[in-house]
C-alpha cells in the first residue's frame, strides 16, 4: 500500500543519519514543545494585557516568550531543512 511505501522510505532516511546527529534531532523534535509552552505563556500575558490594559508588566514576559518561541522554531525548522537537504532530497526516487 501507498501508506506502508510512505514508512518504509521514511525509515531508508532515518538509516541514513548517523547516530550522532539523530540524538540531536530528537532532542530538536522535542524542543518543538518548549515552542508551544512558550506560545501558551505568550498568549496568557497577551490575554491578561487585553483584559486589563493597566497590567503593562506582562509586555516584557510576552516578548521574552515569544522570541523564545521564534528561536526554537527557527532552530528546529532549520535543522529539519538541513536533514532533508543532507540525507532524505533525491532517496525518493531511489526508494
């Protein structure tokens, strides 16, 4: 089936990283939810600026959250970019 195809590839590329950097895309997969903490905790101090427009001391949490949001992403996303790039483009053609 086209599904069963899907995960046998994905596991052909998987292979193909070395060990070493596999432990580091996982800890970058898990440090997508530190993203989502922060984008929550973000949210809350947005929330709480909304409601009470004279509680302006959860302007700078709201920023601190989100450029931790921002830079997780970003390294997350651009490690995934690198991976595909290094060890997964063109192997599926061949798988």
């Amino acid at each position: 089936s086209h599904m069963h195809r899907r995960l046998r590839t994905g596991v052909t590329r998987a292979a193909r990283v070395p060990e070493r950097l596999k432990k580091f895309t996982r800890g970058a997969a898990w440090a997508a939810w530190v993203a989502g903490a922060a984008d929550a905790a973000e949210n809350y101090c947005l929330t709480q600026m909304l409601v009470n427009p004279a509680a302006d001391g959860y302007a700078w949490p709201a920023a601190l959250f989100a450029t931790i949001k921002f830079v997780v992403l970003g390294v997350t996303l651009g490690w995934w970019l690198v991976m595909y790039v290094q060890f997964a483009r063109g192997s599926a053609r061949t798988a």
